[in-house]
C-alpha cells in the first residue's frame, strides 16, 4: 500500500510496539497519535514525555471516538484483539481502516521476508535460521514476535536484505499485503482460544502467513502435522517438506530453510554447536541441593509443556499458571510419568487444578515467589524444578520475559537451607 497520501495515523496499543511505530511516523514525517486503555501510570513516563516533546498525542484510559475519528489510518500493537476490541468496532463505524504492527511496516521495505509460525518451537526456529544466515549472508535483519518489533529497524533495510520473523497468529490476523519469500509452519495444535473463538479460527489465523504467496515464493512445512492435506491445499508457493519424526523439527526446519538459500548442514552445525539456548526457553538458571531450577516462562500452553517434559529427566516439581486462554490442560495426563507435584499459581490455577488433580498431587499459591519456595521444598533431592506455566503471562505480568525474569530473581535469592 502507498502511504504517501495517508498523515494522519493512530496507533492503538502502547509497549514496544507502540513506541517503535512512533519514531518510525516521526521518521515518515506522519502525525502520530497514540490510544491505549490502561492508565498512564502503568508506564514508564519518560519515553511519553520524549515523544510528547516530539508532537505525538496520547490518551490513556480508554479508547475515545473523539480521539481517533480524524485518523486515516489505525495501526494495532500485537496485544490488540481486532475481532472483540471496541476500538476496532468504532473505527470501522467511523470507516477508518485497521492494520497490525507487521502488515504496516511491510510496506517501507523491499527487502524479503522469511516468516515462521507454529504453535511451538518459533522462536528457536526463527533464532537459529537468523543465526545460520546472519552467519553467511549480508543484509540479515531479526525481529517479529521474538521481541524486536518490525518498525524498529525497516528503514534501515534495502531490497534483496532478509528479514526473518517470528510471527503470531495475533500478527497473521491483520495480514492484508504482507507476502513473505519463505514461510514456515512448524506445527499448529489448540492454542490462544481465550481470544480466537474455536480452534479453527486460530487455524486460519496461521494459515494467512501463506496467504499472498505466489508461485515463485516458498513454504517450508512440517510433513508429520495433522491436516497436512487441508494445509497444501492453501498454498500457492513452492512446498518443501520437512520432519519431526527422526530429528528435532526445529534444526530440520532450519536445516530446509537453509538449503533454500544454499546452504548446507555444514553452515547449519557451526550455528548449532554454538548455540546456548533461548532465554525463557528451557534455560537452566541454578542447582541449589541437588534440586536444579528450569525456567521455561515461553511455555504458554500444554504442548509446549509436554515438551518440556520430554527433555528433562528424572523427578519434576512442576509450576504453572497464568492467565487461561481457554485450552484443555488435561492434555498433559499422559506425559505425568516423571511429575511428582504440580503447584499453581495466578487467574487459571483452579481451572488447572480441576483438569489434574484426580491424576496427581496438585497445591494452589497466592503468588510467584511463594509457589517457587514451596517447589524447592518439594523437590528433595536429584529433582527439577520446572517453571513451564502453560498460559499467557498477562494475569500478573506484562509478558513471558517479566514473568522469566521473576522467576530467575527469586530463584537466585533462595537460601541454600531448605
């Protein structure tokens, strides 16, 4: 889309998002404005004061008609649910369009897109497919869901430079032009039905990452994901399979996606043998008495949990809960082999509790740090305590690298005497 003739522009949702379109419009030369529902208090004053300073306009509190009704344009941070929020109802009555965070800043770039979706494995996938291009390639930008936004960096991007993206399906459900080079599926299970209505309104969501493709672009997909039939029959670009049966389905996305730019498991292993881990992601923070602490705040659903489960051995104290985005956590029942307890803490503790408690001993806490502390006790020795909470973090916390970070500040404040 030409924005050239497009000035005045409202952003809904404030965060990083929201603070990186701002300097972007100033950048554009657009009047900025910016909507957001929580109070003022909620953030940090001084980057508002800044811009403020610059000529960009807040309301806090709420979404007023007075605010946005001369806006020619509305963009949305990714926490912005464009099917339920008013906002989005009352710039549609005032027929003002609505585009995310992603689909806007796509328009400032010639650059190509790799995009990768899934309900698990995205950001590692998305880290280590940056990584191995970054490694052999000019022009390789990160960003996306992994918590660089796309307006931080699309003006210093040029034609034939890279992008690769973790994406949501929060992101893919604003999708109007983008059209990514290569997009990637990982695997699509239940996932955020506390905002997409059933599971095949989630399942839509992710499919628009394939939506503008053409015959000259690329889809990297999972050959073992349930509905694979259904899926290719949405793709219009060039498909490339590749397996979660016999290796881990993020190095062999990676492994494909690389091939794609030609290169090969030689470029790909000199990234892998390096690699650490992702914070929040399976990241071993300490072992205090024998009892090792494993902090997984990315985990927002049961799946990622089960896997979790698969790559840690011996005894597990589990931690979860959160806010509940209304998926089965029964789903977790046969994976419990190695699970001696599960404490609770947070909005979907007792949802939680209902779903496990015939099948394992199950305990509810008032908070993070109580929950933690009684883990340890728990645990005895040779044992995991595992924080893989399997819901958003929204409940207490402004995402899952607050909650992380939480995690590992309580964790390191443990005395050694239990």
């Amino acid at each position: 889309m030409n924005i050239d003739n497009i000035n005045k522009i409202c952003i809904v949702g404030w965060g990083r998002s929201g603070y990186s379109l701002c300097n972007l419009l100033l950048v554009l030369k657009k009047s900025a404005k910016v909507t957001e529902l929580k109070e003022r208090n909620k953030f940090h004053s001084a980057l508002i004061d800044k811009l403020k300073n610059s000529g960009v306009n807040f309301e806090f509190g709420g979404h007023s008609e007075n605010f946005i009704k001369d806006s020619q344009l509305i963009v949305l941070s990714p926490g912005v649910d464009p099917l339920n929020s008013p906002v989005i109802t009352l710039a549609k009555n005032l027929n003002i369009p609505c585009v995310g965070e992603v689909e806007f800043a796509s328009w400032l770039t010639k650059a190509k897109f790799i995009a990768i979706t899934g309900t698990n494995g995205k950001t590692t996938t998305t880290f280590l497919t940056y990584r191995v291009l970054k490694e052999n390639k000019k022009g390789v930008f990160l960003g996306g869901n992994i918590g660089i936004p796309v307006s931080s960096f699309i003006m210093n991007t040029k034609k034939n430079d890279l992008i690769v993206l973790e994406i949501s399906s929060f992101q893919l459900e604003t999708i109007i032009e983008f059209k990514p080079y290569l997009a990637a599926l990982l695997n699509i299970e239940p996932n955020h039905l506390d905002r997409h209505p059933t599971f095949q309104d989630y399942f839509e969501a992710k499919m628009n990452i394939f939506r503008n493709q053409q015959k000259n672009d690329w889809a990297v997909v999972n050959k073992n994901i349930e509905g694979l039939n259904a899926i290719e029959k949405k793709i219009k670009s060039q498909i490339v399979h590749f397996s979660s049966e016999f290796e881990n389905q993020n190095l062999s996305c990676v492994y494909r996606i690389a091939s794609i730019f030609s290169l090969g498991k030689i470029e790909c292993l000199k990234v892998f043998n390096n690699f650490k881990g992702i914070p929040h992601r399976l990241q071993v923070i300490k072992t205090i008495n024998n009892v090792t602490f494993v902090n997984d705040s990315k985990s927002t659903n049961p799946s990622s949990t089960i896997w979790a489960f698969r790559n840690i051995k011996g005894p597990i104290i589990l931690i979860a809960g959160g806010k509940d985005k209304g998926v089965d956590y029964s789903a977790i029942i046969p994976h419990l082999k190695n699970v001696k307890k599960i404490n609770l803490f947070g909005q979907a503790a007792g949802k939680i509790e209902k779903a496990l408690k015939e099948h394992i001993d199950t305990q509810i806490f008032s908070s993070l740090t109580e929950v933690i502390n009684a883990s340890f006790k728990d645990a005895g020795t040779k044992a995991t305590v595992l924080f893989s909470p399997m819901c958003s973090s929204f409940d207490m916390f402004s995402n899952y690298m607050e909650r992380g970070r939480k995690f590992i500040e309580t964790v390191n404040n443990i005395s050694a005497n239990k």
